[in-house]
C-alpha cells in the first residue's frame, strides 16, 4: 500500500480563501446590489413588463449569488473537517505504530 500524505496547510489556505470568496459575494449583495431598486414603475408605463422583467433578472441573480456564498462557506467547512479528521486518523495511526 502507498503512502499518502496531506499538506494541511495548503488545505486549511483553501478554506481560507474560500471563506473569502463568500465574504466578497455577501459584501457585494448586501452593500451594492440589495440598493439596487427597478420595476414596471420605475420604468415607465410603455415599458412597465421590461421593467419587471429587469427586476426578476436582479432578484434571481441576487438569489444565484447568495447560493454561491453559502456553498463558498459549506466547502470551506468541510475542508477543515477534512484536515481535522485526516490530522486525527493520521494521529491514531502513528500512535499504533509506536
């Protein structure tokens, strides 16, 4: 059997970057495009659906973005439960040997 050996370091900066890629998403949501505001009003009355229609196309790429962010977090999570197990296996493993 080989030997496999984890650079949990560069695991844990995976994480890390990943936990700021959904900072910059959430950032961008909350600050820039929740002020974002378009209808049918908005737009006037010869073009009131175009209007809406923006708006739908906003809401769901908001709706995308925040998707993104929060499987940008759920990764990051689960990179360092892997890095905590793999450190705790690895741990065991040499115990047993001595």
């Amino acid at each position: 059997m080989g030997h496999t050996r984890i650079d949990t370091g560069v695991v844990l900066d995976a994480a890390q970057r990943y936990d700021t890629a959904a900072e910059l998403l959430d950032t961008a949501l909350h600050s820039h495009l929740a002020r974002l505001s378009f209808d049918g009003s908005r737009a006037g009355r010869s073009y009131a659906d175009s209007g809406d229609a923006v708006r739908l196309a906003v809401e769901r790429s908001c709706a995308r973005l925040a998707d993104w962010s929060r499987a940008a977090r759920e990764i990051a999570v689960l990179l360092r439960t892997s890095v905590r197990d793999y450190t705790d296996a690895d741990g065991r493993a040499a115990g047993r040997l001595g």
